[in-house]
C-alpha cells in the first residue's frame, strides 16, 4: 500500500504539553499484473464440485448445531444445579426463547421420578412417525437410567427433521432431554443451492424481479443456475430517476406517489428510487418518461451476493431501528446491511474511541461498553460531558434491531470508552498519548481517533507506533478546515486517514486533503447518539473516521488472522474510487465498501456460505503450528 507522501517541511515538532484539540464540526450546505491463466473445470465436474461443498457445509452446520446444543444442555444442568423448580423453569424459559429449535425440554429428577416438561409441544405426523418419535425419547430416558449421553438419529416428522439430545449431570441425580428441531440444515441447503448457483437465482416471479442480459440488455429468461453468468437482474416494481433540474418539491413527490402508487421514496445522491404497489418497469419507465423527461431512468439493478434474498421483498429488509430510514444514508453508501451477511462483529475484538468519553447510560449503547479508562481524571470514569464521543461510539457500535434510535456498523464488537479530550473537547498530548498506550495494554484491536492538530508531535507519534507495534488498526480523522496542510495523528505512516465524503459521493466541503490521506467515508450530517440519551446529526471528518474503524473491527472479526497492515491494505484496496481513478488527494483510494472489503478479508474470494470448510483448515492448520 502505498503510504504517506507528505510535505511536512517547516512544521515545528510540538512541546510535550501542545493541545490537541478535536476538529471543529462545521455547518456545511446541505497490486495488479498479469492475470493468470485458471483452470476452469467443464461444467459437469462444475456441479460435482459444488454439490460436494454443499453436503460439506449442511454437515459441517449438523455438528456445530449438535455441539452447540450439547454445551446449552451441560451448561443448564451446571447453573440450575440445587434451583427450585421455578428458577429451573424460567431458565428453561429463557433458553428457549433465544433458542427456537428446541422445540421440547423434558428435566428428569431420578431421585423421586420427578420429571417437567417445558414447551412440550411435540410434532404430529403419521403413527409410524410418531412412534419412531416416542421410540427414540424412550431410548434417551434408558440411557439417561444408565448414566449416559444420548443422540438420536436424525428422524422425519411431517415435513421436518428432529433429533434426540440428552445429558445428566454430574452429581447423577439429574438429567435432561432436548427434543431438536433441525430446520437449520433444510435452510442451508436451499441457501447453497442458490449461493452456489445450482438452482437459478434469484428465481424470477417468486422475488418479484426480471432479468436482463448483461451486454445487450435484451430480456433473458433465467432457467439454469449457470444462466446467472450472463444475467442482470432488476426490481419488477422499481425504477432509479434522476430529474432534470436537481430535486422535485415536496409536492412534486406527493403527485408521483399518488399516480404512480408509491410510498416515500429512497433518496441517494441525485437519484431516487420508487417502489410501485401496482406498476411495473416498463409502466414505471412510460410515466416518467412522458411526464417528467428524467436526466435518466433506469431498472434498479440487482448485484447478488452470498445472501438470501427475501421472499415477496425483492431486498433484505432494513434494520427497525427508528431513525435509519429516515436519517442514517451513510450506512447503505458504504454497503452496511450487505456486509452484515458476511460479518456482524465479535464481542472479541475491542474497539477503542480516545475521545470524550461515552455516556455508558445511553439506552442505545446498553451492553455495548466495556469500563474504559480516564485519562483526564485519575481514578474517574469515562463519561461523555460534550457528547461528542458518545456521537462517534453510536456510529462504530449503537444497538440494531432494538427499535429504538440509530443502528451502528458494528452488532457485536465491543467499545473501549477512553476519556482523553476535557469538558471543552480538548486535551494534551500526554493525555491522547496515554489514553492510546491504555488502550494498546488492555486488549484493544483498533483505535479510533477523532481528533487532531497541525503539530508533528514525536510523543504523540511513539504512542502512535507503540499501539501500532501492537498490531492495533489505527485510524483517524483527516480534519475539518479544507486544507491541505497535512493533521496528525491522522498524517503517521502508522495511522489511517480517513476525509470525509457527502451523500453524493463528493468530497465534503470541509474536509481535508492531501497526499496523505488514505480513504473517505460519510461524515456529512450523521446521526448518531447524543449525551443525554438523546440524538444528534453532526458532520466532520470525527463522523467519517468511526465507519472505518468499525470497519477494521468487522474485518478483524471475520478474519482474525490478518495483520494491522493487513487490514489497512484491505480497506484501502477495496473502495470505491473516486475522483481521479487511483490514488488522489481528495479521496485518496477511495470512499470505503464495507461489503467488498469483506468480501476480500475471507479470503481466496470463498463465500461466506463455505466458513465450515475454511474454519476446519484454520483448525489444522494450527494444530500443525502447534505440534511442531
């Protein structure tokens, strides 16, 4: 990757005790050779080959499914130990509910023949099927008698799968029997059958889209999974417009949604995209057309990828959280909800925020925090009094799906509030230092710093390659006064500079530029959590630089094996260019693709759908580097 090329000549090395201050939020308006030659196998060893990955992940996903449900069966018998049937029964509850496919818990006291049953409501199918069912629980209570484990053989009741699980505990007075419901594997099939191109996908009618031929454009009828190789597919019921002059008035878009059937439409940059209850494309295309004579109208495309795609929605359905329809575009012109179906994070990888603090009360960042450090004030906690790293923290890592606020990047990954900048947004170079150092020592994976100055610092720069000699992604803001004068941390070889981008893909006008940054990402007008349990729309490269650390968690989630270098180069080499094609110093590589990005970090260009596989060579692999 090509790195800093930075004019510092004249900058003065900062004092020790130089402030650092975070960049104002301004208002704003709104390696590549030859290609090698590959061996492509005929068609027919094709689908061997992919019918044979296929049977390896649904039985690659039986055994993870069965040792996950041994572990919840051993660990209720662990913690419910010596419980009052009520706790046992709420636990039993409990487990259930965040576990569907356990369809029956039956709980055996072989002291008294004491025996509950929770949630017993076992399948019905034909009398041969159900005395297969009763014979197998039958089997599962002698071996419990006998002081052993239990797994039935996978049996047929009705249209569905199930299996016998059963453990006793330890002291021997109790066991349990679990009564599995193993859809799972029927839907991991039907997932690789499409994923992996066996079947047409998507298949036209039933996902309400058609299919065009890639080059001409002509219509083309998908009847084979190897005719996806030459197909586009598009929304039956959606068009993609551009107006001629800017953007309709609200009343302009009221008259559409009435002629056309629609409801608000989605609005990215220039374009927006209808979605008719009642018209087609070729309608769609005719009314626009003839009424509005758009700049352009267009299908909208279907890129497919290694997700499902729902049935009767024609696209994944978008988080419930309540303001990212309306307010959060930054999360799908990065590709978000895309990416989240290869990596969601992991609570293992920390992700540290040296800013303000974070208000650890914040109803949308509940669970998400770890305790973090205060470098302000010895001994107190992090907590947020200007709001501005609670802002930047809801945009790496706010709850989804909880109905409530803002959706953040990251689902899982954890944040390491570190309280570097005071009360007024400011703070030493020994306090940003020491809040990197803190963080480096207590098990963060990334760090992201929203904040800045002009002076070349050889502290700041050793807590800098400290974290970084550390395998820590460090990433940073490029700074908010539109100049080129390159701002640290953000300007290190060692730290990744992230300027920031608008709604229309175009540099923001505040942002910073130079030779020295690295990518760009939304910061113009993101919503985020606020201090006070509130929400705020702020703009600044501060709100740029937290997507791509949340980013790097993904990544380091999805690929732990990969080096702090490794993850740099990735996002860097995966973005979408802008500006001049390559490196620039508007945009540097480019606005960062969390999905493609994703895309390369598995690795070998594998889909996600073959994890079982990858997970089984990792696991050799390091038993190999163990044993020798």
């Amino acid at each position: 990757m090509s790195r800093k090329n930075r004019t510092v000549a004249g900058l003065v090395t900062a004092a020790l005790v130089v402030v650092m201050l975070t960049f104002a939020l301004r208002p704003v308006d709104v390696d590549k050779g030859n290609p090698k030659q590959a061996s492509v196998p005929d068609p027919y060893n094709e689908k061997a080959f992919k019918k044979t990955a296929l049977v390896q992940d649904v039985t690659a996903s039986d055994s993870l499914n069965k040792a996950d449900v041994s572990k919840h069966l051993k660990t209720m018998l662990a913690e419910t130990h010596g419980s009052s049937p009520r706790d046992i029964s709420v636990y039993a509850k409990q487990l259930q509910q965040g576990h569907g496919h356990i369809t029956m818990l039956m709980w055996i006291d072989f002291r008294n023949n004491d025996t509950r049953t929770f949630k017993s409501v076992l399948p019905k199918g034909s009398a041969k099927e159900n005395r297969l069912l009763l014979s197998y629980l039958n089997s599962a209570k002698s071996a419990l008698k006998r002081h052993q484990s239990y797994e039935s053989p996978s049996f047929t009741v009705g249209k569905e799968k199930y299996y016998y699980m059963a453990q006793r505990g330890q002291d021997g007075h109790i066991g349990i029997i679990a009564l599995i419901n193993q859809k799972i594997l029927t839907r991991v099939a039907e997932h690789q059958l499409k994923n992996l191109r066996l079947i047409p996908y998507p298949k036209e009618g039933k996902f309400r889209v058609e299919s065009v031929h890639a080059d001409t454009l002509g219509s083309l009828t998908v009847k084979t999974g190897h005719d996806n190789e030459k197909a586009s597919h598009y929304y039956e019921n959606e068009v993609v417009v551009r107006f001629p002059n800017g953007h309709p008035t609200n009343g302009q878009l009221q008259t559409i949604a009435a002629d056309i059937h629609c409801k608000q439409p989605r609005k990215l940059g220039y374009a927006y995209i209808f979605r008719s209850e009642r018209l087609n494309y070729n309608q769609l295309k005719a009314y626009f057309t003839n009424k509005w004579h758009p700049a352009y109208i267009e299908p909208h495309y279907m890129y497919l990828t290694n997700d499902t795609v729902s049935e009767n929605t024609g696209a994944p359905l978008p988080p419930n959280d309540l303001l990212f329809s309306a307010y959060q575009w930054n999360l799908p012109a990065i590709e978000t909800e895309q990416g989240w179906s290869l990596s969601k994070g992991s609570e293992d990888v920390i992700v540290a925020v040296v800013d303000t603090g974070v208000q650890a009360s914040h109803p949308d960042l509940k669970g998400q925090l770890l305790a973090g450090y205060n470098a302000i004030a010895s001994g107190g906690t992090p907590d947020d009094d200007v709001g501005h790293g609670t802002h930047v923290s809801g945009i790496i890592g706010a709850l989804v799906n909880n109905s409530e606020g803002v959706a953040g990047i990251s689902w899982y990954n954890k944040i390491m509030p570190v309280k570097a900048l005071d009360n007024s947004g400011a703070g030493t170079t020994y306090s940003v230092a020491e809040g990197i150092i803190w963080a480096a020592d207590h098990g963060a994976k990334v760090i992201n710093l929203s904040l800045g100055n002009y002076a070349d610092s050889q502290f700041l720069h050793d807590a800098i390659k400290y974290a970084y000699d550390r395998d820590i992604v460090l990433v940073s803001a490029a700074g908010n006064d539109n100049t080129e004068r390159p701002g640290y941390p953000a300007a290190y070889e060692e730290v990744l500079a992230v300027a920031a981008t608008n709604a229309s893909r175009e540099k923001a006008t505040f942002s910073n530029y130079g030779d020295y940054i690295d990518v760009t990402a939304p910061g113009e007008s993101i919503a985020s959590t606020y201090m006070g349990s509130q929400y705020a729309a702020l703009s600044g490269t501060s709100m740029a630089s937290p997507h791509v650390a949340a980013l790097a968690g993904l990544i380091r989630s999805l690929n732990p094996a990969l080096t702090n270098q490794e993850v740099m180069e990735l996002m860097c080499s995966n973005t979408i260019d802008l500006g001049t094609p390559g490196h620039d110093k508007y945009y540097g590589w480019g606005q960062v693709d969390i999905y493609k990005t994703l895309q390369a970090a598995a690795g070998d260009e594998t889909p996600l759908q073959l994890w079982p596989q990858q997970v089984r060579q990792q696991m050799k692999q390091l038993q190999q580097r163990l044993e020798k």
